[in-house]
C-alpha cells in the first residue's frame, strides 16, 4: 500500500468531493423533506447521487492522475503545487454551487441550472437582490467558504501532495487507474453512451429528480449545451416537411393563406375590419404576475385594479405562459415564437437581426415603436435584441435619470412601477396622431419586492414580500389606465396586460401546469366589453389575437391563433418549457418530453393533478412537431416577414 501512496491526492480528493455533496444532499433532502417523501422509492436519491458524484469526481481526477504518473520526480514541485490549486479550486467551486443551491431551488424548483450562469452576466441587479433578500445566506456562505480557504492553505500540503515512486511501477498502475477513472466517469461498460443526467430521471417529481444530481455537474452540463442551442434532437427526430404540417394543422390559416415556400408558415392574416387609421396597440408587460396573485382568476385578492379594468373588455381565464423567464414571455409576446430547449430567441444569436416580431411588422405599416422599461433594458439581452428587429425608441433606466423629472422610487431592479406608467403616459402623448406600438415592463414583482411606501394597503405585516409587491404593482396598473383615459390616444388605442411568466414555478410533477397559469385582458376599441374567453390558450395565441384588432391586414410567419376568430369547435392547446422539459397540452391531455427520454401522456384534473394515461403516439408526434418546427425556423432563418427589396 506505500507504494501506492502517491495515488493519495486523487484519494483525498474523491473523498473529500463525496462528503461536501453527500452532506448537501442529506440537508437538502431534509429541507425538502414533505415534498420528497410523495415520491415512491424517494430514498433512490441517494444511490443516485453517489453515482453521480463519482461520474463527476473521476472525470475531474483525470489531469491529475495524468501528471502524477507521466511527470518525472524532478518535477514533482510543480505537481505538487498543480495539485493543490486544482484540488481546492474545484472542491471550492463544488462548495459554492452546493451552498447556493438551497436558495435557488426554492425560487426555481431545481437545482442551479442555465439561469444561475445567467445572472452571473448582471451582477450589478443581481448582488443588489441578494444583499437584500439573501443576506443570511450570503453570511453563512462566505463563513464557510472562509473557514475552507483557511484549511487550504493549513493542510492543502499534506492533502494533495503526491509523493516520490518509483517510475515505472506509476506505469504499471497506470492501465489500472485510468480504467477505473474511466469506469467511474462512465459509470457502466454495457451502455452505448456514458450515464447522464436523464439516469437520475426516477419519478415525475422534478425536483426529487435532481436531488439525485450535484449542483456542479447541473451548472457545468448548462454551461455545455450552451453549444447545443438551437438542438431540438434531444426529444427525437422527425422529417422537416412532416413537423411543418403537424404544426400546421393547429393553426387557423388555410392552405390558400401561405404566402412564401421559403417561409414555411408566412401568411396573410385579415383584421376583424378595415380602417383607415388603425389603432395604436401597447402591451403592458407584468414581470410574474401569476394567476394565482390575481383575484378575478380565483386567486388572492391582490389585483382589484385589474378586476375591475378586465370588465372593460376580454379577460383571458384559460391562458398560459410558455417558460419562466421573462426572456421567454418577451419571446411569446413580441415575437409568437414556439417555446423550445434552447435559450429564448432574445438571447440567441442568430436572432439579433431580421427576426420577426411585431414591432417589425408595425413598423412596416408606418408606426413609431418603443420599448419602454425602469430597469436597464441591457438586462437579458433586451435592447439589443430590440434594437435589431424592429423597435426604434428604447427607453430606459438611463433615460429616466437624464431627463430632468422626480419619480418616486428607484429599487434595485430600476424605477418603479408607477414610474414607468408615468413615463410611458407622456410618451404616448407625444406622439399626437402618428399611429404607435409600445411594449411596457414592469419592474415591481420582482424580489426583493421594493415599492414606494404610501401607496397600498399592505397584504402583508412585512412590507417587501411578493404579496405586497403584487398588490402595488396592480396600484400601477390602475394608475396607468387613470392617466391615459384622460389623454385622446386612449380612444385610439388597443392594450393588453398580460404576464410574463409567474413568480416561482414549482410542484411536485415534471411540470407544475398550475404555475404557467397567468392572466391577460384586451380592451379598447373593437374588443368586446366584460367579455370572458376562456378556452385553453397559450401565450404565442397574444400577438395574432392583437393584430386582429388593429384594423390593418398582416404578413406573419406566426404560428399561434388568431383566438377572436378561433371556431369554438376546436380544441384549446397551450405549450410549456420547463427547463429541458417540454409540455404540450390539448385540452386535458399532456404530452411531456424530457431529454433522451420517451414521451410520456398525462390527463390533467384542475391542472395540479397529472393522471398517467397510455400514451396517443399522435399526439406525441405533435408536440415534438412544435419543438422540431422552432429549433428548424431559428436555425434555416426562416422565421421573418420577406425583404423589402
């Protein structure tokens, strides 16, 4: 055994790496205890996550058993000092994503994945959240972090350094070190492929699935597929020309309607009637507000703002968001696009120019179009992505503090909520008779929950809670509409508010429809008046349904539903992506896609109860359509409206 002890640092290191996230797993398993325990055979997590562990720790021990055998002993200085920094740096690294994951998992029902690299991108909004509604976290995390620093320097030498053996016996034990690091980081000599993340897939829980994961090995795999954006293979294959005519199908154009076999679903859609001065249309964008905040859907009685202006026209009580970041709720809104894996087409490259959306369309027909935010609009990539397809005005963070004017509270996600009403009101005045299209952002829902003080009756004892913040963001909603009744292009006008996505997505089944339930009314002229649409629908539905009422016909390659001139007949269909899983739903039928795995069908009961049911193999060839169909559109180009020239 002497002679093997220059294997010591790989060892030490394989160890200590188990104990930080065996330990993780056992308190994250008792912090989520009630939630874990309904999933039968719950107590799998753990055999799982020792494999999986060990899959990450063998890959990572790989270099250092290289130089250790390969380097001669006149070198062992160097190995030694490579040893300790590379030893710490990623049992550091291990550390840190496992002390964050509490935390994050109870915001996002899963353990840090892409969205943990994307904030990353914005530390300025990003730390000012944490200070104020993480503080203790932060604390704990950096004591612990501290007290590790501390130890590595104490005892980093007689941890992870190797020491003198003879040549060629490193040689020999070499074969049988690589393979067993090898066998570790493939974890099986019989399968095709290594093991993944979809062999800790074991109950239709979500979150209990990827308990059986490391925090490490989630964020590293996000920060691999970034690569792969644009992939839609993970969910299967299928002919192009078969994906286009299954999508097809669910929309209301005719064959006669398409216009460009270049431009697989570009077509004519014809307006309710015929004006010669169309209308303005300006969507109000609510940052998380689920259905479950709002009081008129069944939810809590935060919303009587909105209650009451949905009277006004046509609430929406079936509808539902296709993602939980609010890149994606831009992604349905603005543009119709399909939800798919990859990142939201605001982020992606290839969609930075010539994509369409509606501000493009409009400009097209002669309006003036804006993106009006109290934030700073470079957050997720917005203002470039804006800038590029087809909105002329970006007004942001920036603009509110140059221009002279006192507005009542900036927090730390930008100015407020009635902030941004009052800046978009005069905005919209200016503008006189030339027709507009303007996309307002909220700010409020957001935590740390900041709002001016004064303007609510709290919900809530403590004031920044989501609750509150809710509640003040229906104040500035109210306010919104109190300002633009009094001004002439109010009368001129179609607006929207709608959702983004909601606050937390979470639920014990591999999606929690319930929570991609959010609220949206139309009103203004032509819109019918305390009307009620309450087939199933999706947020793509939004923009025809918005360009139906504008009084202009349209060219779009949009494949949601004009939903105002939708035959009752149909069935109502929503589409959902929950990190890597996809849902598509017919009225109470579900079809979900994990990665790598088959489909699997559920019947929904008031949409918190997934019933598992044979799967339709049709049904199924239709929702891997609808992925297939967008990751093809993005990447061929060919979801835009045709060159001018």
């Amino acid at each position: 055994m002497k002679k093997l002890s220059f294997l010591k640092p790989i060892f030490n290191f394989i160890l200590i790496g188990l104990l930080i996230t065996t330990l993780s797993r056992i308190f994250l398993f008792f912090l989520f205890k009630e939630r874990v325990e309904q999933t039968p055979d719950f107590w799998y997590i753990f055999p799982i996550g020792l494999r999986m562990d060990l899959i990450l720790l063998c890959y990572l021990s790989f270099l250092p058993a290289l130089l250790i055998t390969f380097l001669p002993n006149k070198w062992i200085k160097f190995t030694n000092k490579f040893l300790v920094i590379y030893s710490f740096l990623f049992l550091f690294l291990i550390l840190f994503v496992e002390l964050a994951s509490p935390d994050f998992i109870k915001q996002y029902d899963t353990r840090p994945n892409k969205i943990f690299l994307d904030y990353l991108i914005y530390p300025k909004e990003v730390v000012g959240m944490l200070l104020k509604s993480y503080l203790t976290s932060i604390i704990v995390t950096f004591l612990i972090l501290g007290v590790v620093l501390y130890f590595a320097f104490k005892k980093g030498k007689k941890l992870f350094h190797t020491a003198n053996s003879d040549y060629k016996f490193k040689l020999m034990v070499f074969p049988l070190v690589a393979f067993l690091l090898f066998f570790g980081a493939r974890s099986s000599l019989t399968s095709k492929r290594p093991i993944n993340a979809s062999n800790a897939v074991f109950s239709t829980d979500q979150l209990t699935n990827t308990l059986g994961l490391n925090s490490f090995y989630t964020v590293a795999f996000a920060a691999y597929s970034i690569k792969n954006e644009g992939n839609t293979k993970m969910y299967g294959k299928m002919d192009e020309a078969e994906a286009i005519a299954r999508v097809k199908k669910y929309m209301i154009a005719g064959p006669n309607d398409f216009t460009d076999a270049e431009i697989p679903f570009l077509h004519v859609q014809q307006p309710d009637s015929v004006m010669k001065k169309p209308y303005n249309l300006v969507i109000f964008l609510q940052e998380s507000l689920g259905a479950e905040y709002v009081g008129i859907l069944g939810g809590k009685p935060l919303t009587p703002e909105f209650d009451k202006l949905s009277k006004e026209g046509t609430l929406f009580t079936n509808l539902y968001c296709t993602g939980t970041r609010s890149v994606r709720g831009i992604e349905a809104v603005v543009t119709g696009f399909l939800p798919s894996p990859s990142e939201s087409v605001v982020r992606l490259g290839n969609s930075q120019q010539g994509f369409f959306t509606l501000a493009d369309a409009l400009k097209q027909k002669g309006y003036d179009t804006s993106f009006i935010y109290g934030g700073m609009a470079n957050f997720d990539n917005m203002a470039s992505f804006f800038n590029g397809n087809g909105f002329q005005d970006i007004i942001d963070q920036t603009d509110f503090e140059s221009d002279g004017n006192k507005y009542a509270f900036k927090g730390t996600w930008g100015y407020s909520d009635e902030d941004l009403v009052t800046k978009a009101n005069q905005y919209f005045k200016s503008k006189g008779d030339k027709p507009f299209f303007s996309l307002m952002f909220s700010t409020s829902n957001h935590e740390p929950f900041e709002y001016p003080a004064g303007r609510i009756k709290p919900y809530d004892k403590k004031p920044a809670t989501v609750n509150n913040a809710m509640k003040y963001a229906d104040f500035s909603i109210g306010k919104f509409f109190e300002l633009a009744k009094k001004e002439a292009y109010f009368k001129n006008t179609i607006f929207i508010v709608i959702a983004d996505h909601n606050t937390r997505t979470y639920g014990k089944n591999l999606v929690p429809i319930n929570k991609f339930h959010i609220p949206a009314f139309i009103m203004g002229p032509g819109v019918p008046k305390n009307a009620v649409y309450s087939k199933l629908a999706s947020q793509i539905d939004i923009p025809p349904t918005l360009l139906s009422y504008l009084g202009l016909p349209f060219e779009t390659p949009m494949v949601g539903r004009n939903l105002s001139k939708l035959d009752p007949k149909i069935q109502g269909r929503s589409i959902m992506q929950f990190n890597d899983i996809n849902a598509f739903r017919v009225e109470n039928q579900v079809v979900i896609m994990q990665p790598n795995l088959k489909p699997l069908q559920f019947e929904v009961k008031n949409d918190t109860t997934l019933i598992p049911v044979k799967l339709n193999e049709e049904l199924a060839k239709d929702a891997l359509a609808h992925v297939i169909t967008a990751g093809n559109l993005y990447k061929e180009n060919k979801y835009k409206l045709r060159s001018k020239n």
